[in-house]
C-alpha cells in the first residue's frame, strides 16, 4: 500500500486555511521587510548564549565548517527560533527572537545567508531569511491568505531560491523561483515537493502528480534555460526525497514506496537515464524518506523510517554507489535530518526528534523532546552534541 511521505516540512504543512486565493503575481515584492533592533545575533538573555555539557570536538576532529544552524524553543515561550551552534566553543547564539514560528534553517551555497520557513501560529507559511555578518532578517516570501510554502531550496549559484507553493482552496501545487537580491518572484512550472536543483541550475528535478483521483506522484526535470519538461526513462516509483550530486550530473531518489528504495539517474539535454538502483525492496513496515550526498559524490545517507504520524525519523543506512550496498549504521534510533560535515568525515542528525507531530485537531505543534548529536561517518563514536531540556532539532551543516 502506497504511504505518501509529506516530507521534512510536514512540520508547517498543516497551517494551510482554506479560504479564497489567487495566484501571486510576478515581480511582486515582498510585503514586509524586518530590521531587529538592536541586533538579532546579539542576545542579553541567559538562555541566547549558553555552554551544553558536551565537549567541543577535538582538533583531531575539526570539520572545517565548525557551524550549525538548528531550532529551538529555549526561550520557552511557545515559538520556535533559529540558533547558530560554533562547535569549537560549544556555544549557541539566536538568530531570531519573536513571536514567528522558525523552521527547516538552509544555508545559501556561500554560507553567508540562512533562509527558513517561518510563520505564526495559525497562519499560512513564508520564507524569511538573514545574513549572518550583518544581521539583517526580512522577509522573502510573504505567505498568501490560503497559499502557503511547503518547501525550498537554493540555486546553485544562490542568487535565487525555488520553493513551492500549495493552493488549499484549489487544492493546487506550484513551483516559483524568487530572487534573493530583488525579492522578485517568476512562476516557474506546476509541480510538488520534493523538489532540488542541480548545482550548475542547469536543471529542476520535481514530481508531479497524475489527473486521477489518489493518484501518485512521478518524477520530472525540468530544463531551466528553456523550461523543456524532461521525462525519465523509468518512472516506476513515488519519490519522497530527491537531491543532486555535489558535483557531477546525477540525481539521487528515494521512493515513498516499497521498491525501489534508492535510485540515481543521470541527465542530459534530452534524457534522464536510470544509471543505478538498489535492487532490494525495502525492509517490512519501513520506508526511505531522507537521503544526503556525501562531499564527494561516493556515498549516501538513508534514512529509513517506520511510516507513522507523517515523520521521517528512523534508522540511518550508508549506500555504496560503486556496489549499490548498503550498511546499518550502529546508531541508536530514531534519527531525523542527517547532514555531513563539510570534509566529509562526520555526520550530525536529530535524535529523538518528536516536534513535528501535529495535533491537527487542537492545532498545536507538540515540541516535546529532540537532541542533536554527531559521529563519525562510520556510525562510531556517535555523542550527543546539543542536548538539554529543550527541544534542539533539524541541524543544518554550514558549508
């Protein structure tokens, strides 16, 4: 039976009003522009700088990029906000502090601005972001009265970002791209998450979904120079999770469906080819739903979940792309959002992750636990990182 993940920004989904909408206009500017006073990187508060009981990494350790960004709810007034983790020191700063509700924290491909989700309770989803020298938070995408955004991610060069956009009067998805500089928005093509964007923006990877009612989703690419829709040589499953090689033209994809749990595809101008496809079907009861490229292109963290409650939190496999095997990695479970340091030789995930299950009923998000911990990319040596008695989640490597 076919299980449709909702994805990592399932955590914001449900704020979706179904009240009467029409599509943004293009080139609109954003309707809200926020300058924190005085400074949102600088906090007088106990709980804006603080020292976890984890140790900082040894120097044998260092990973190069020596920053997190994460959300929490330490300040313990019911929002969740974004914090900046320096693993030398051991110390969080807060990168937002109000009344928003910040989520799935993204880092530009420079590393020097940080993009999220964000919205208020009850309301629809934006995009917000903020620049990490300066300190200058404003809004990307304002969210529509019944449109809200489900997920984004940035162009290679991270001039732009691309995000989509749910219609819940319409019941309707869309694809727009906005510019990071401008705020000016382009609608780009009818699609759904997952979405990603190959490194040289070259391509859209998408998934859309059939006329029929509970239909499922099918993967698509996008050329972007022309807006040529690409159809892959086998679309045989649902993807739940897509993401490019670092670098290199291939895309990774793991299925919302029993088989096959991970396959890459190459694309060219014309084609999108099958290149490799792991040829077990996945374990009874679990699904995959995340997956992240390891620096060099060579290998792939899994995650695989047991599909309940519309999370994706669970055991972490390494795949070998050379044999398309993979390995259980000995950490203790469940585990949410793995992210590589940026040589390659660690990983860091969420680890007990229970903040995005949502009381539909009562709307309220329930943030009742969540750590984020690191190993190496054996699974060995895995230690907490950030842990206290706040919800610390969705970590996001700085590159």
């Amino acid at each position: 039976m076919k299980v449709r993940w909702l994805t990592q920004t399932v955590v914001i989904l449900i704020t979706i009003v179904t009240v009467s909408c029409s599509r943004p206009l293009e080139n609109e500017q954003p309707s809200e522009t926020l300058s924190p006073s005085p400074n949102p990187t600088v906090e007088t508060s106990v709980a804006a700088r603080y020292t976890p009981s984890p140790l900082p990494l040894t120097e044998e350790a260092s990973t190069g990029g020596d920053q997190l960004a994460f959300v929490s709810d330490r300040r313990q007034r019911g929002d969740l906000d974004i914090w900046l983790f320096d693993l030398e020191s051991s110390q969080a700063e807060s990168l937002t502090a109000d009344e928003f509700q910040d989520v799935r924290p993204a880092w530009s491909p420079d590393g020097q601005m940080l993009a999220f989700m964000s919205f208020r309770t009850r309301e629809t989803v934006g995009i917000r972001m903020i620049g990490i020298k300066d300190g200058n938070l404003r809004v990307l995408v304002s969210p529509e009265p019944n449109a809200s955004v489900m997920s984004f991610v940035w162009s290679g060069d991270g001039k732009s970002i691309f995000y989509t956009m749910f219609d819940g009067e319409a019941f309707e998805s869309e694809i727009w791209q906005v510019d990071v500089e401008t705020g000016k928005r382009q609608y780009v093509v009818a699609g759904e998450a997952p979405i990603a964007v190959s490194v040289d923006d070259q391509y859209l990877a998408f998934s859309i979904r059939g006329s029929e009612p509970r239909s499922r989703t099918v993967l698509r690419v996008l050329r972007l120079s022309d807006r040529s829709e690409l159809t892959p040589e086998k679309e045989n499953f649902s993807p739940s999770k897509l993401a490019w090689m670092p670098m290199g033209d291939a895309l990774a994809v793991v299925s919302g469906e029993v088989y096959p749990p991970l396959a890459t595809y190459t694309v060219s101008d014309e084609k999108v080819l099958l290149q490799t496809v792991d040829p077990q079907t996945a374990e009874p009861g679990t699904l995959p739903c995340d997956l992240a490229w390891s620096p060099d292109g060579t290998t792939i963290l899994v995650t695989r979940a047991t599909p309940t409650a519309n999370t994706c939190r669970g055991e972490l496999l390494l795949y070998d792309l050379d044999s398309m095997h993979y390995r259980l990695l000995p950490i203790e479970g469940p585990v949410s959002n793995p992210e590589w340091s940026t040589d390659g030789r660690w990983i860091v995930y969420g680890k007990n992750d229970t903040m995005n299950i949502y009381q539909y009923r009562n709307q309220i998000l329930e943030q009742v636990d969540g750590e984020i911990w690191i190993a190496e990319l054996t699974g060995l040596d895995d230690r907490p990182l950030i842990a206290d008695s706040f919800y610390n989640g969705q970590p996001a490597w700085r590159p």
